[in-house]
C-alpha cells in the first residue's frame, strides 16, 4: 500500500484469497487476511489511485456452487476493483496434486490448451508441433460439474459487469439505493438468457467452450490439437474462453448490456415505488453517458448529448446521490471525448496488439485500469450549475480512424 502511494495510482494492489468459506480453507490448510483487512486495504490504495486486485479458485476441495457465490460476494460487498477467478490447475508435485487428495474429494479432472502456448516448428530439418496444456478440476463431490458450468457463467458475469469498474455509475447508484451491488449482478445473471438474443448467443457461446474444449487426457488433446493446427494458429480469437468472452462483451454487446442493467435499475426502483419520469429521465441519461464513455473504443470518436444533470458533479461523488439535487436549471450540451494523452495511449496499444479479438482481448489484460481508456466530459463541459425535457440521442462525430 505504502508503494502504490508513493507510486501515485500507477501501481495496483492485489490480496489473493482463493476463497473465503472455511471448510475449503481448512481442506488446503490456508489462513487468509480478514475481509475487513481487505477492506481497508481497499480503501487506502483507492486513496492513492490505485486498484485493488483479487484471485479467487474455483473447485478447491470443499468448494460448491453456493461456497463459490458467497466469496464472490464477499470480495465485491468490500469493494475488490478487479477480480481474478481461476480455475483449479493440477500442478505437479503438489499435495493437492495425489492420488489420496484426489480420491478423497473425488477430484474429476480434463486437460486444456494452454493459451498462446502451441505452434508449429522446424529446428535442424525437423518439422514438429509444440503444444503446451493443463490439467484442471472440473468437478468434485461438492461441487458437481453442471454447477461448475454455472459458477464460471456467474465469474463472466462478473467479468464483464464487474471488473476495471465499467459500470460503476450503476454500482454508485445501488450504493444510493442501499442494495448490494452483488445482489444488484445476481440479478442480472439469474435472466441471462432472456435479455437479448445476442447475450443469450454470448453466454451459450462461453458455455460450449467450457465445455467442449477440455480432453481426458494430454494424449487426447495433443492429437486433437495437432491435427486441427492451423486452424488454432488462424484464429483471431483466444483458446481461452473467458477472454474471448470479455471481449466480445466490451467491444461489440455495449449496447445490449446497457439496455438490460439500465432497465434492471429502473425495475428496481419500481418496485420500491419511487420510479417517476424524472428518475426514468436521469437514469436513460447516465445510460447514454455511460454508453458513450467506452463504446468503440479502437477510433478516435467525439460525442455530444443533451444533459438535464449534471454529470461531472455526481461523478464526483461516485454516483452514490439523489440525482435530484444534481438537477440543473436548464439542459446543457457537453462533449464526451479522449484526452490527447488517452488517444496516444489507445494508439500504442493497437500499434502493439493490433485489433482482432486475441489482440483487443490482450489490450483489455494489459491495460492498468481499464478506465484510463474511458472517454471522459470534456473539462469545459464539466463545470455545469445545478438546477426536463427529452434526452436526444447522441450525436456521432467521427475525428480519425486509427
């Protein structure tokens, strides 16, 4: 914590758990730091403007559906920025790693690619393929494998939803509403496929690969991979599915996410009788502004909307407000684009990754905080009165294609 400060916010701060139900610490003999450490670790490295960093392992001994949920919960009810969720690797000579540990917990394990870690090679006149995998635990007598599936949906939710703070207008206003921001994407989980036809498309997607691309054995998988190389080596995609997943989600179902955490906002205030048109008002305009911030992040774009609230004000109380004592005295225009800074950065990262789903996907894991990338209100246009008429759409200015 001292070094992230002294380091001004370009340093994170990571506490690993791998969960926090006692009988699966107790099976892997481990003690973790109490969540109100963790909390106050929380709260000093987001003082220096860092973020706070997490891991958690999914299919420990011990573990279930319901242990898996309660951690998850745990770490984002104390505020944990960013949240690693792993699956369990079998490493060699390791206890977890035996015959007795095995049998004991009924450990049923498949064999995976190992990301980027395959290709095909000639050194001294030999043609040869080189594949490197893993073996993981994907189920075991708490946890049987259909709820394993469901808890790696619920870690893409979080994924998605969660991490880097990509809705945290959404989180500030739970805040408001005293509802646990968990709650608030347990909810959202619970309907993923019912609210849209290309969110029911991306889960049943990450699913298949969950599913589909493990293997009994490492002699299986070298063969399987083997034959199918070039097709592994053509793709523009990960042969991990949670980053496949994240990056189908950021850069092309902006939209679709938006509409149904937005509509899950104005349900809930429904249902506690305090939605009116003006919170239906303030709630479509932070959609739109929180739409604006990261849509089509790879080109330099400009956007103009109409607002009745002022935004940058309630920014800069983390969203966490009565939107009605930011109401201003009349609508005002703003600007939502990138700093120099931000489009030198985005450029870099291209120029690096380049721009097809592995590349995008590597951007958005190599980024410091992936809000640094967010367009943020432009300074003149941040400094409104507070005080309804209809909020237009935005208005689209292409500046430059990178």
């Amino acid at each position: 914590i001292a070094v992230a400060e002294m380091m001004g916010g370009s340093l994170n701060v990571a506490a690993s758990l791998q969960s926090t139900d006692e009988n699966v610490l107790k099976f892997i003999k481990r003690d973790n730091i109490s969540l109100e450490a963790l909390d106050s670790m929380r709260q000093e490295t987001g003082e220096s403007g860092g973020e706070t960093i997490t891991e958690l392992i999914l299919g420990l001994p011990g573990d279930s559906e319901q242990a898996h949920t309660k951690t998850l919960k745990d770490v984002i009810d104390v505020d944990m920025g960013v949240i690693r969720m792993y699956q369990l690797i079998l490493l060699p000579q390791t206890e977890l790693n035996t015959p007795l540990t095995r049998n004991t917990y009924e450990m049923k394990t498949k064999h995976r690619l190992m990301p980027r870690s395959f290709g095909k090679y000639e050194i001294l006149g030999k043609k040869f393929c080189a594949i490197e995998s893993e073996e993981i635990c994907i189920e075991n007598k708490t946890l049987p494998f259909n709820d394993y599936v469901k808890c790696r949906e619920l870690d893409m939710t979080v994924e998605i939803a969660h991490n880097g703070g990509v809705f945290d207008e959404l989180k500030g206003f739970c805040k408001w509403m005293e509802t646990s921001w968990f709650d608030f994407l347990m909810m959202f989980y619970k309907d993923r496929r019912s609210h849209s036809e290309k969110i029911t498309k991306l889960y049943d997607t990450f699913k298949e690969q969950t599913t589909d691309d493990i293997y009994d054995t490492r002699e299986e998988l070298d063969i399987v991979i083997e034959k199918n190389i070039d097709k592994f080596l053509g793709s523009d995609g990960s042969s991990n599915e949670m980053a496949n997943a994240k990056v189908f989600a950021f850069f092309e179902l902006q939209d679709e996410i938006h509409k149904a955490l937005f509509k899950q906002a104005k349900k809930l205030l429904k249902n506690r009788g305090l939605l009116d048109s003006e919170f239906v008002l303030y709630l479509n305009e932070l959609e739109e502004y929180c739409r604006l911030k990261k849509v089509d992040l790879t080109n330099n774009l400009e956007f103009k909307m109409i607002c009745n609230f002022d935004i940058a004000a309630i920014k800069a109380e983390d969203y966490a407000i009565n939107p009605r004592s930011f109401k201003l005295s009349q609508p005002r225009e703003i600007t939502i684009c990138h700093s120099e800074d931000q489009k030198n950065m985005i450029k870099g990262y291209i120029n690096l990754y380049g721009t097809t789903l592995d590349g995008l996907g590597r951007i958005l894991m190599r980024v410091n905080q992936i809000q640094r990338l967010f367009r943020q209100i432009k300074g003149e246009d941040s400094r409104l009165q507070h005080t309804a008429i209809k909020v237009f759409k935005a208005e689209k200015i292409p500046i430059y294609q990178v």
